[in-house]
C-alpha cells in the first residue's frame, strides 16, 4: 500500500509539473507576440537565467496577469507531491 501511495504522489507532482511547464510555453508565446521578431525566445534551451527573464519580462508586460502566480502554485504542488512520495517510502 505505502508504494501505491507514493506513486500517486508521485504522478501528481509530475502532472504539476507538466501543468507549470505549459504555462512558460504560454509566458513565452505570450512575449514573443509583443517582441520584435530579432528578440523572440526560443522555446528550447533552458537555464535559471532565461526562466528568470521570462518571469521578469511577463511581469513587466503583463502586471496583471495571473501565469506567474500559476506558474507558482504548480512548482508548489510538484514539489509537495515528491515530499509525499520520499515521506511514503521513507517511512514504509
């Protein structure tokens, strides 16, 4: 039972990771409209310092937009859901 448990927590974290890894291809797609065509991002390639543009530059286009915030209730969730897994399997 506790594996049973663990994978679920598991495959919900992953499922919020795959949600919050949709919102960046939309923050991205979203930027990319707005900006010139020599300065669109591509959507491959990541590093900490692009996915930080990113966020910083949605902001200052979208100040009202609510992705960023998603964006974080995802991570939130992900990483909710693998503490639960290791929690599972570290007790069983």
């Amino acid at each position: 039972m506790p594996l049973v448990i663990a994978a679920i927590c598991f495959l919900a974290a992953m499922w919020a990771v795959h949600r919050a890894n949709s919102l960046v291809r939309e923050m991205v797609r979203l930027i990319n409209a707005e900006a010139e065509p020599d300065r669109q991002l591509s959507p491959v390639g990541w590093h900490p310092a692009k996915g930080s543009f990113v966020m910083q530059r949605y902001a200052a286009l979208y100040p009202t937009g609510r992705l960023r915030q998603q964006y974080r209730t995802y991570v939130a969730l992900a990483a909710l859901g693998m503490l639960g897994a290791l929690a599972v399997l570290a007790a069983s």
